[in-house]
C-alpha cells in the first residue's frame, strides 16, 4: 500500500519522461514555421510541452495538498486497477504489434481487444466498429492527406 503523494509523483516524472522524449524526437523532425506551414513536428512538439506542463501542474497540486495526499492510501492491487493494468499491457502490445504486423493490422487487432476488454459482447459489432474505423483512417490520411502509416518490419 502506497499514499496518493508518491503515486501522484511517479505518475509526474513518467509524464515528464514521456513528453522530454516527444519533444526530443519532433524537434528533430523540424518545428519550423514555414511558407507551406509548420514542420512535422511541430504538432508533436505543443503536445510535448502539454504533457511537460501537465507534470509540472501534477506536482504543484501534489506539493500544495501534501498534507492530504500524503494520508491517503492506494491499494495498487485492488480490483478496480486490474482493468487499467490490462489496458495499459495491452496498449504496450499495440505499439510493439505495430512494428511486426504494420499499422492497419496492429490497429484493427487492438480495437477489437480493447472493445472485448470494456465489454463489448457481439463480436459483429468490434469487427464492424474496427473496420469502419481503419476506413476512416485510411481515407482521411492515406488518400486525402498521402500519409504513409507504417507497415511491418518485414516488409520494409
């Protein structure tokens, strides 16, 4: 059993952690205003300095309430977590999948996990939800916007 005040600081440093690697990468990709707009990492970059702020904010609140954070108790293996612990390995296996299996594949696996996971019941109705979705997607970027989402280690 921990108390809120360390969870709300491990959660602060893994948000800060994530959004100094966002930052990292896009600003490797060019946050530049150019004559045809931003760069394309620019969009990355304004999230990553949320994520920053957000940890930040996580912090401040932690160290402003210290007193009634530090007395309350979190069971990190009580029943309600389980769920948000499945998720969270299984949003891990999604992006692993997405190097194996290509993008479009990884993604109409892991929508129909995640909707089994929140308690959806007619597999007719992830299948369709699933596919209706990556049309969307494969729409909207592959032909309208020409994005090339990645596709699989072995087909590179």
């Amino acid at each position: 059993m921990t108390t809120m005040q360390v969870c709300n600081y491990i959660v602060a440093i893994l948000t800060f952690i994530i959004g100094g690697a966002i930052a990292w990468t896009s600003y490797g990709y060019g946050i530049e205003m150019t004559v045809f707009g931003p760069g394309p990492g620019f969009w990355p970059f304004i999230l990553a300095v949320g994520l920053i702020l957000v940890a930040l904010l996580i912090v401040f609140d932690t160290v402003k309430h210290r007193e009634n954070y530090g007395k309350e108790k979190i069971v990190l293996a009580a029943a309600e977590n389980i769920g948000v612990y499945k998720m969270m390995l299984l949003t891990l296996g999604y992006i692993i999948l997405i190097y194996l299996v290509g993008f479009y594949a990884a993604t109409f696996l892991f929508m129909c996990a995640a909707m089994k996971l929140l308690g959806a019941k007619r597999l007719a109705t992830m299948l369709t939800a699933s596919l209706a979705f990556l049309a969307i997607i494969y729409v909207v970027f592959g032909m309208l916007l020409h994005i090339t989402m990645p596709v699989s280690i072995f087909m590179e």
